[in-house]
C-alpha cells in the first residue's frame, strides 16, 4: 500500500489540519495517512490543550489512518531535532513519502537553500556563536549569519516557523539511508501566529486556542474552523476533566520545583543555559502567576519558546545527562490509533519493522519513561478527582481504534 | 543574668506550654527563660500548624523572654538529632540550666538510665540491627534490644516519646564541656498522643490540633486550653492567610515531586531508606490525598513519624550529601523574638558568643539556605495571593520585639 507521511499536533485539530491530511493523501495518491505527533507536552514548550488519546481520535475521524506518538525526546525540541526524530519515525513506518505545509507550496526553494547551505556549516557556525555572543536569541543569530554570509540570495525565508521545520524535514530526510519522495502544499491559513478569527473556515490554531481561552467553557465560537469531532472531543474533554490544560494549570508545581530546586540542580536540566538558573528561581520567587513569570523571565537571549521548552523539562526534571542518553537510545514507534485501513497496512509491515511497534505501555515502561512521566504530569493539572483518571490512563488506554 | 532554656515546637501554644515556662523560670531561679523553638517543619515530620512568627508572638506573650529558632537540620529529625542540636543552641547561649517535661518529674531515671546504658551501645547496637533486620522499626528494635540486655531493670520507661526526647537532651547535655544543669518538671496532661478534650484546662497539643482540624474557622472549641495571646494569633493568622498549614496542602507538591523524580533521586534524599523510594512512587500515582497515601505507604517496618520526616526531605529536595554537610556546618542561633529583658541579656552575651546571632536573614543566605528553603515550600501551601505575601516574609520579617 502506498503511504505517505505528515508530522502533527493537532493543538486542536482544525480544517486547515483536515486540509493538509486530504492534499497530502492526493499528492502522493497515497491508500495509507501516517501522523507522527507530539504527546501531552509540545515544540513550543506549552501542554497540549487536550490530551492525546482525545487528539488521536479527533485525527482518525477526519482522514488519517494511523496515529503515532512523537517521544517526549523529539517534541520538546527546537526545530532540527523535532524534524529528525519525526522524519526517521515515519522512515522506520516504510513511508513512501512525507508532505508538509509551506508558504509558498514549493519544494524547489527548500532544495535549493539546503544545497547552498550544506557545506557551509563551518562558516556559519562561528558567525551564529559571534552572533549569540552578542546577546541575540539563537533563532535571530541565525538569520543574521546567513544573511552576512549569502546576503538575501536564499529562496527561502528561514525566519518563518514553517519554514524552518520543512527545510528540517527535508535536511533529515537526506541524511536517511533511503529518502522518502518531499511533498509540500501551500498552507492556506493567513500566518502562523495569526491570532482573531476570520471569515475563512481555516483559522490558525493560536487563534483557535485564544478563542477558547477566552470563553471557558463556550465553544461555539470555534465551530466555524474545526471539523464536527473535534467539536465533539473537546465538549466531552471539558465534560469529563473540566478544563483544557494550559502552562496556568502547572504555574504552582513550576514554581515550587524551582524553589525547592538548589541553582545546581536547575543548571544540570537539559536546554537551561548559564545563568538561567538563578533568573528562574527569583522570578518564581516573584511572581504570582504564569504569565507574570515569564515577562520577568524573557531577555533578548531567549526566545519566548526556548524558555518555555527549558521551563517543560524543569517540571519533568529532565536533566541534560538523561537527554543526551535518550536521543542516542530512543527507537521506537508508539502506537496512539489506528483505523481498519490502518490496521491492515501496520500488519502488513510490522514483521520488517527495525524498531518495536508500541501498543501496550506496560511492556515498554524503560523505552516510554520520560512520555510516561510527561503523561503522569500532565495529568496532575486537573483537579484531584480527574487527575486521578487521567493518572491511570497512561497505563488503561489502549490505542483507539476506529473500525 | 541567671538563665534557663526550653526545648520547644508550641503547635500550638497552650496551657501546658505556659505551666512549663513559668515552672522552668521558678525551678531555675532564672531571670530569662531562651526557648529553642522548631520553625516551620516539626520533629514528628509535620507542617507547624502557623508560621513560626506567629509561634514567636505566642511564646513572648506567655513567659518566654527569647525565642531562637531550632535549624531545619535538627528540627526534621529524630528524638537524638533533634536533642543535640538544641541542646548545642541553649549552650551557645550560655543558659544555667534547661528544664524540660517529663512523666514523673524526677531526674534520677533519665541519669542512672544514661549511666547504665554507657558503655553498653557495643552491645546495644548489633541487637537493635538485629531486631531491625526481622522488620520492625528503629524504636521498636530499641525497645527490644534494651529490654534483651537489661531485662526490666531500666528505671525509664523509653517507649514514651517524652522520655526519649528527655533522654537525649540528657545526653546531649553532658557530652559538652561545660554541661549545663539539667531540671525536669512533671508533665501536667494526660499522654503525649491524647486527642479528646477534657475538662482540665490543659490538653495536648495533637488534642488542640485535632478540634481546630475538625471545625475549620470555629476556634471557640479550644478556647478553654490556650492562652489569650495563643486565641488571638490563631484567629489574626485566619483573616490573613485563610488557612492553616496541614500536610493536605502540600500533598499535590509531594505527589508532584515524587512523580516527576526517578527513583534514584528520591533514594539520595535524606532518611529515604533502600527500596522506599518504589513504594513512595507507587503509592503517589494510586492516591487521591495524603491520609489515604500514609495508608499505602507504612509498615511495620518504619514509624508514621519516620515516613514523615523522609517526606519533608523529599518536599524540600534534601540529599543525604546536603544534610551531612550541613550537619556539620550549621552552627548559628537565629534569633525569632525577644522582649526588653530577652535583649538586655542578649546584648550583654554577644559579645562573648562563639556563633553569629542571625537577626537580618539577607546577610546570612548561605547558612539559612534550609531554613529559607523551608520558609518558601511552607508558603506555597497557601493560596496564592497569601502564599505570595507570606513566600517574601522570609526576607522582610524582622524579630519579634515585645517591649
């Protein structure tokens, strides 16, 4: 069976998700749509709004036919690394291809900066660290190298998320020993950030998010922009747990975690640079909420999302030790769902599969111990009584499947 | 100035804490009464009912002339510990003589128990390993070593914990240079674990404690067995903070903490003994609250109280390294409160005192850095707005001046 690849959040899932799945399937005439996605913790360092066993059901009711969790290694991760764990699950799959979002629906641009890019690693590296010496973040040390180094010659404009994480995609899919076919569509929302809710029936995720953030408890201004089962699943979230998670919901075991931290502790947790350390424990000891923390908390240095990733791993005590072990030994693919077609494609290829195909928790508790911890974490945002479902179910939920 | 000391915890201050002072003051012919006082985590491994200010205010209301605080790293430990280092404090202070409470009120059997028991620990000590090693706990072991080598003839009943604590200072007490003189009155209450309130205007303080749990915001039911000042400060600390401290609060940090934490954190923390760190991670993921997981937690082996205290180690991230550092490390007397005649004699000894006489907490953050530590994880208990006011106490609040 002819199958394509497509990496995901689905924070929620939204038409212009459902869009991607259908063009995807078209594009690479493909039987089989495979989702690699993000757990319960995401790219950009914030909890997902919903967990993922009801974003994996959301996704196999509107066009994808397998649903396999992103490890926590990979997802809390800047661009490059995501790319890679994501690209090599969907290669370990037998993915035939892989399609991705862009601004401009063209590959040649990604191909083209890519090759004028390769090879000049050893120049760029030192014009971003002379950059990031400056005070600059590390994203902006990087547009600034290339920039100095190939002027505005690049087709591509790497300072659009989009961008960077396709032009990743297509970076790990070279280095694989055999490439799958690059697809790309043109993203038919406005922007990335774009943040009110238009006419148009594909809106942003952010802005799907801030309009649900903004009405607790109130859906309707959303139906517009996501299909009827997401509509349903997060209804029956709010029903069952009472609330959608957001980083608010963890501000008090953020905060007593760095307090109780001593600044050596902090320092030894992967993505937390020098000096954050004692910047972090007095904001905590500042502030009242979240949000406050991390206006105290940003620099020039950081990104917002680098902090908030450095901010995930504290509340999982990750450290950079148990990271760097993770990345070298982490193979697996995590089952979250699966449809019939599905179903019948990951019979057919389990038995040439390289790595384990997950679809009991139990068996796996080594391999899956940091998603098992970020799964137990998450779940302590709720209120005690759901929390304590939602504990349990790290180890009760099966993969859904939809027949 | 002729001076006595106190060893004191004061959750709360009652009737028979101020029988106890002023008999020590009567006993000691002394002029200044020094109470050591235990700050915000207690030797039985509990969260003090309100802060250590408002115990402070209590104390210098009902006889008590100077209150210095017992460090964490002898407050949180057992009955030999917790002995020593206030003992330790009271000799720094060059006190005449501590007075303490006991069962009969005689001295001879805490001194011929201590003499008949020197020399004998050679002997003692592979019993109470022995026992131990058959699964009963460490006071438990003791008791039944004791009882195999000097059959019934000890003249100290040291299964009270009363009589262990008296005990220890005793023997504190004379591993100094210059010993001071040990007084010891009868203890006016029925037993140290009495929960019911009776007509006798003392009652114990796990009496008092119990009545205040059962009616939250009514206090009348313990008026009868508190001082005025104790009445006034317990309802002051209601109107603003809304609470008072229990363990229940900070069930959702332990269950946090011992969630996020591998087992081989928790087994570097201080008084975590082999293996009990799974049992701890285990019942942390199946429990709703804290009474329920004590429940999954003990056995036969550890004491109620020795689980406690590895607790508030594990709240507050002490590694057994930390604490046998600062064992050896920590000396100073931190002063909480004193009225006129409290500094006349302070102001009169400090000169000749061999340990800082901490009032300003800023210029001595390394020292206190568990006592502050302490302070911070105490405050997060509280909701947040309090929590916030009471989280910069540790740095803003200055001793308590009673003129």
């Amino acid at each position: 069976m002819k199958t394509v690849g497509i990496v995901v959040e689905y924070n929620p899932f939204h038409n212009g998700h459902l869009y991607h799945a259908q063009k995807a399937r078209e594009s690479a005439q493909a039987e089989v749509v495979i989702a690699v996605m993000s757990g319960h913790f995401l790219q950009r360092g914030e909890p997902a709004l919903v967990n993922k066993w009801a974003r994996t059901r959301m996704a196999l009711q509107n066009g994808v036919d397998i649903v396999i969790e992103l490890p926590y290694v990979f997802s809390v991760q800047k661009a490059e690394y995501f790319a890679k764990g994501a690209i090599s699950i969907l290669n370990e799959l037998f993915c035939d291809s892989f399609c991705f979002g862009s601004e401009s629906g063209q590959l040649a641009p990604f191909l083209e900066t890519l090759h004028q890019m390769e090879g000049s690693s050893a120049l760029l590296d030192p014009l971003i660290r002379q950059y990031m010496g400056e005070g600059v973040s590390f994203p902006r040390a990087q547009t600034l190298a290339r920039e100095s180094l190939f002027g505005q010659q690049l087709p591509l404009d790497l300072s659009k998320p989009n961008n960077i994480l396709g032009f990743h995609y297509i970076q790990a899919n070279q280095q694989l020993a055999h490439p799958m076919e690059p697809l790309t569509i043109k993203r038919q929302q406005a922007d990335f950030h774009e943040v009110t809710l238009g006419s148009h029936p594909i809106a942003s995720a952010t802005g799907i998010r801030k309009a649900i953030a903004e009405q607790k408890g109130q859906l309707q201004t959303i139906k517009p922009y996501v299909p009827a089962a997401t509509f349903a699943e997060l209804q029956h979230y709010l029903q069952t747990y009472g609330h959608f998670h957001d980083w608010g919901m963890y501000w008090p075991f953020l905060q007593y975690r760095l307090l109780a931290s001593s600044a050596e502790e902090l320092a030894a947790i992967y993505d937390v640079s020098e000096g954050m350390e004692y910047r972090l424990k007095e904001a905590a000891r500042q502030s009242t909420g979240f949000t406050e923390f991390m206006q105290m908390v940003k620099t020039k240095r950081y990104t917002w999302t680098r902090i908030q990733r450095a901010l995930v791993h504290i509340l999982l005590h990750v450290s950079k030790e148990e990271m760097a072990a993770a990345t070298e030994s982490v193979r697996y693919t995590r089952l979250l769902g699966m449809n019939k077609q599905g179903r019948d494609y990951l019979n057919q290829i389990k038995k040439n599969m390289e790595v384990p195909l997950i679809t009991k928790t139990a068996a796996f508790k080594e391999s899956l111990a940091f998603d098992i911890k970020a799964a137990e974490i998450y779940a302590l945002g709720l209120p005690s009584y759901s929390s304590h479902s939602l504990l349990q179910s790290e180890f009760n939920e099966h993969p859904v499947i939809l027949t």
